[in-house]
C-alpha cells in the first residue's frame, strides 16, 4: 500500500479512527509521520510515553465529578502527608513521591488495581515449576480450604465433600513427595 500522502513510499503506519459510528483509515510512511509529528504523536521529543498512558488511565474522573468540583471548590484535595503530593499531581505524573503515597491514595488506587489485575489486589508472587512443585500444591490446598469453608457457610454440603476429598488427594500427594526427597 501507498503512502496516502505522499504518494511515494510504501505505508508503514496505519491508522483506523471511528468517530460516530464512521470508520476512516489513513496509511502514510514513517517519513510523512514524522514531518505531522503534533497530528500522529511522533515528534521526536515530546511523543506519547509511558507515563503519559498510565497517567491517561488512571484519571478515573468522570465529567460529572469534575463539573461539581469547578462548581464546589470547597471539596478537599487528597494529599500525602510525607511528600505533600496531590493525587491529581499523581495522575499526571504517572508515579507516586515516596511510600507513603500508597496508603494515602489507597481508597482510590484499589478500584484501579482491580480493573489491571482482573479482581486480584493482593499479591501472591510467582513461584517457579522447577523449584515450587510443593509451593504450587500447598497453595492449591490453601485456596481448596477457602472454598471449602464457603461452601459449608452455603450449606452445600454435597459440593464441601468433593471439595474435601480433593483436598485429602493432594495431601496425600504432599506427604508422598515429602517422603521421596528423604
């Protein structure tokens, strides 16, 4: 394909906007993108970077929010104690200023945590095949238990006993590792 507006060079660059419903397409060479560099974002210096995208996601204000704040300018702006920064500076930037930032934004980083981590916001790490084969079943256990005590709260007795005897399976298989590596 042709670049669309040079006419010259093979595209390299393709661009598909939807706007109202109406999709367009655009395809030029990295030469006529880096002449429009404020049109495509590729101006060498100051280009779209990683910060810019993590600031543009975590800007969870909605027009709403921000309407009533122009129009109440009373509501208190969050703060870290340590290094006085804002969590509108935070957004912009794109990082915390020290380790206090993480408690005292913690009400509104929890929703965005969520929404990256599919739901996890707690941290279970990342054990190695080779080295954590028993990690890998103990974990397992530890989660079966859990749903094990949800399910008899539920009352689904039926369920808790498949449950259990799964559990007993890989205890068993635990304890038969533990007695081979001795």
């Amino acid at each position: 394909m042709v670049c669309q507006e040079c006419k010259e060079r093979p595209a390299a660059l393709h661009f598909t906007k939807i706007v109202n419903g109406e999709k367009s397409e655009v395809h030029i060479c990295e030469h006529c993108a880096q002449e429009k560099g404020n049109l495509f974002m590729f101006s060498g210096g100051s280009g779209f970077s990683l910060n810019n995208l993590i600031a543009g996601l975590l800007n969870t204000d909605n027009p709403i929010s921000a309407a009533k704040a122009e129009g109440f300018k009373e509501e208190k702006v969050l703060q870290c104690e340590r290094c006085k920064m804002t969590f509108p500076q935070f957004t912009k930037i794109g990082r915390f200023g020290c380790s206090e930032c993480y408690r005292a934004f913690e009400d509104r980083i929890q929703p965005i945590l969520k929404r990256f981590h599919s739901g996890n916001t707690i941290h279970s790490g990342k054990i190695p095949k080779r080295i954590g084969g028993s990690m890998h079943v103990r974990k397992e256990i530890e989660s079966l238990k859990h749903e094990l005590q949800e399910l008899i709260i539920q009352e689904e007795f039926e369920s808790a006993a498949n449950i259990r005897d799964k559990i007993r399976e890989l205890d068993k298989k635990l304890s038969d590792k533990r007695e081979g590596e001795q």
